[in-house]
C-alpha cells in the first residue's frame, strides 16, 4: 500500500518478540508461572524462527 | 602461446597466508588448508577441537581473522589496519564496542527492573517494540530493532523464569550470630554471596525457622552440630547441597523435612535462590575447589524422610 516492500525478517521478528511480551505479561499477572523449562524452548524457537527467515530473505536476494 | 610461457617462466613468489573463499564461517581452515597444502578439514577439526581446550580454538580463529587478509583482497587485514590507526577501521570497531555495551546495559536494565517489581512494565516494553516491528516491516522494515528488543526481553525472560528476585542489594553479606535472640527470621542478597554463621548460636529444643534467599548468587549456611536441619529450597536454576544431600537442575523444587530427635533443636529452612546455590554445611563451604562443597551428616534428626 506504501509501495515500499514488506520485511519477513522485521515482521516474523516483531511477531515473535510481543509473543515473548506476552509470556512475560501473563507471568507478570500470575496468569501463568513461567519456567525455564518452557521459557528456553520459546526462546530457542525465536531466534530459530528470526534466523530461518533472515537466511530465506538473503537467499532469494541473491 | 609467448604470453603462456612468459607466465610459466615466471619465478614463484612467496606463498602468502590468506583466508579462503571457500569457507565455512570467515575461511580460516580453507586458507590454512592452502597454504600448507593439506586438507582443510584437518584444521578444521583441530580448531574445533582446541575449542574444548579452553577456547584456544575459539582465540585462534578471531586472531586469524583480524589478522589475516582475506584472499584476493588488497588490503591489510582488518586488526593490522586497526593497530595501524585506520580511521574507517577504528570507526567501525568504535560502532560495534558501543553497539555492544548499549546492548549489555539494556540487558542489565531489564533483568534489574524484572526483578525488582517492574516485571509487567518490562512486559509491556517488549510487546511495544515487537508491535513497533510488525508495523516498521510493511514500511521497509527495522531490523536495527531487533537486537535492542532481545536484550530487553531474553533478560526479563530468564528473571522471570528462574522467578529471581533482586531485592536486596548488591555484594558479599557475612552474619554470624551469637544467641538465638541475634538470629534474623530472615537473609536476603539480590546479587552476590550471602553467609550466614549460626555455628556460635545455642540452639534450644523445638523448630526454629529461618528464611535465605538471594535473586543471583550463592547462599552458604553453617549449621552448629547437634541440630537436625529441614530444609525446602526453591531455584530457578542451580545447585542445592543441604550437609548430606544435593541436587541440581532448573526449576529445583526440594524439600526434605526430617524430624528431629527428643530434644533436639530442629533449624527450618527456608531457601530461595533464582540462579545459583544453596548450601548448607556444618563447615564453612569451598566455594574455589572441585570437591563436594558441603560437609555434614544430619544425624541430630531422629528419622528422614526422602528428599524430593
């Protein structure tokens, strides 16, 4: 609508980050009790999910 | 057909060490490879392997890519300008260092204010800019963003997780009570090492009960002999050693509440720590050797129950 193109990698990124926002505002509420042993395969998934796109995004650069 | 054997006749000039082209990460193990004409992967596994050695691996490598040009460039490697005073070199490592201690600080910042009450503030912080990059990414994107947003949100994720909770200041905490009347109900470090000495204390028959907690760090407890312990310990992450049992891991949730024999005191303890450990010993605790840290029997308790 802008014109300009839309950017997977900010756009999967920013998803994931306010999702980890919202763990955090759930835990924060006591709505959930957050542990490592779920925080750490979230976050895994985070970054695996910000990386998978970046390389994706630079391969079809090229 | 002259300009070929022209070129043949040339005499070799010296063999230059470059990284390759032909690389994995920054090329090290290929321009080795080449230059003392040897597979790269021999020195691939050798760096790999004198990574376990200590992070030598590692050293090499980063000294190999400063310091090493990369092959077909004219230039002098990236550490050599620098030393040389570079100014696009120095520039660009001015940049990174400050890219870095902004990041570390917005890392502390966040783990600090998580951890003293302003968790939901935190959490707000974290949607905002997650939100901020969706919007940024249909008008060409943010991607500058995204290591400030991880730096706020992996810290306030792991207090939260481990359930850390830094009240109570910064440093090395010593107390070593005479009576009974001197022990506190409770001791607290946010971040740092916390002691507490009871062995001058004359503990009376009947439950007395007292409260360790520290948000990161290690919590040392020295017991008097003739006192049965309980102990209930909760960790996010670490280590518990209560005289003649431990246990590790994350998300530690312990407890082992012998009782005590007639007429014998029983100490009730009540142990919070969110990253780190809990020790409790009937000597003061090693913290700087590979042996078992704690010391002790429990045998002042009349039966025990098992840990879980």
């Amino acid at each position: 609508m802008s014109g300009r193109p839309r950017d997977t990698v900010s756009l999967v990124a920013g998803l994931a980050i306010a999702g980890l926002g919202v763990l955090l505002v759930l835990d924060a509420l006591e709505a959930l009790d957050l542990s490592l042993a779920y925080l750490a395969p979230a976050v895994t998934a985070t970054a695996g999910a910000i990386l998978l796109v970046h390389g994706l995004s630079r391969s079809r650069e090229r | 057909m002259n300009d070929t054997t022209e070129t043949q006749q040339l005499p070799p000039g010296p063999r230059r060490l470059t990284r390759s082209r032909n690389r994995i990460i920054g090329g090290v193990g290929g321009g080795l490879g080449r230059y003392f004409n040897i597979d790269p992967i021999i020195f691939r596994i050798g760096l790999v392997a004198l990574t376990f050695v200590g992070g030598t691996g590692i050293g090499i490598y980063i000294a190999a890519l400063l310091f090493v040009p990369a092959e077909g460039s004219d230039k002098p490697a990236v550490g050599v300008r620098f030393f040389r005073g570079d100014r696009g070199v120095l520039r660009r490592v001015g940049l990174i260092l400050a890219v870095l201690v902004g990041t570390l600080m917005l890392a502390i910042g966040s783990a600090w204010a998580a951890g003293t009450g302003s968790d939901a503030v935190v959490a707000g912080l974290v949607i905002a800019v997650g939100l901020a990059l969706v919007a940024a990414a249909f008008r060409g994107g943010a991607r500058w963003l995204i290591l400030p947003a991880l730096a706020v949100a992996l810290p306030a994720g792991v207090v939260a997780a481990a359930d850390v909770d830094l009240h109570g200041g910064v440093g090395e905490r010593s107390y070593r009570p005479q009576t009974v009347a001197e022990v506190q109900d409770s001791y607290r470090v946010g971040v740092g090492h916390l002691e507490v000495d009871l062995r001058d204390v004359p503990f009376k028959a009947g439950d007395h009960e007292i409260e360790l907690g520290a948000g990161i760090g290690a919590v040392d407890l020295i017991v008097p002999e003739g006192v049965c312990v309980a102990t209930k310990a909760r960790l996010g992450a670490g280590y518990v050693g209560a005289l003649d049992r431990e246990t590790d891991g994350v998300d530690v949730d312990w407890t082992n509440q012998p009782a005590a024999a007639p007429r014998v005191p029983r100490l009730v303890v009540d142990g919070d720590v969110g990253l780190g450990a809990l020790l409790i010993s009937d000597r003061p605790v090693r913290h700087d050797d590979d042996r078992r840290a704690v010391s002790g029997t429990n045998a002042a308790c009349r039966t025990e129950t098992a840990a879980r």
